[in-house]
C-alpha cells in the first residue's frame, strides 16, 4: 500500500461529522456550488478507488468455473479490509475542500466576461 493512502486512513476520522455551513459557502460564494465541487470530487476519489480495487483483486481471480474450489486467500481479505476501513469519499473530498486541495472555477462567470 502506498504511504499516502495509509496516512489517509490514519488521519481521517470516518465517521461523518457535523459541518458548519457557513465554511464551506465561503469557498464558493454558494453553498448548492459548494456541495457540486464536493459530489464532483466524491466521485472521482470513489472511480480512483474502485478501479484499483479491481486492478489489485484481479490478481487473486481464478479462471475456473468450479464453485466448490473457493479458497480464501489472507492478502486478499487483507486488501479487502484495507479498501473498507478507509474513510469514505465524500469524507476525503470534504478533508481535501477543508484543506483548499481542490481546484474549481465557475465556468458561469467565465462565460460573461
């Protein structure tokens, strides 16, 4: 596991807290703008982390069409509990709009220039 995702398990709290509203409307002048750039980066953290999900259990898939061979594999069930015990997207995308790690720009005002 790379040393950024285990900081980022270590250092978020995964448990959803409240918010105060005002904060996060002051980043964007809107909080409807705000919970946008947050749902948006939500799901790209979530495609990120699925993907390599899927890329890392690829490994232990098996080719065969028997059911009656499961065989439980201990790294598996350990990439498994990692994935889980991370915190969820929408925590990191909140912990990266806190910490003015995301990039945004309102394409509206962009336009009436």
């Amino acid at each position: 596991m790379s040393e950024g995702k285990k900081l980022l398990i270590s250092t978020l709290n995964p448990m959803i807290e409240p918010r105060d509203l005002n904060e996060v409307t002051a980043k964007t002048g809107n909080l409807y703008k705000s919970i946008t750039v947050l749902g948006k980066r939500a799901n790209q953290i979530n495609t990120k982390i699925k993907d390599e999900l899927h890329r890392k259990l690829e490994e232990f898939g098996s080719h065969t069409d028997n059911l009656e061979e499961i065989t439980e594999n201990k790294e598996q069930i350990e990439i498994s509990r990692f994935y889980e015990r991370m915190a969820n997207p929408a925590i990191q995308a909140i912990s990266e709009f806190n910490d003015n790690k995301i990039y945004f720009r309102d394409t509206n005002v962009e336009e009436a220039k």
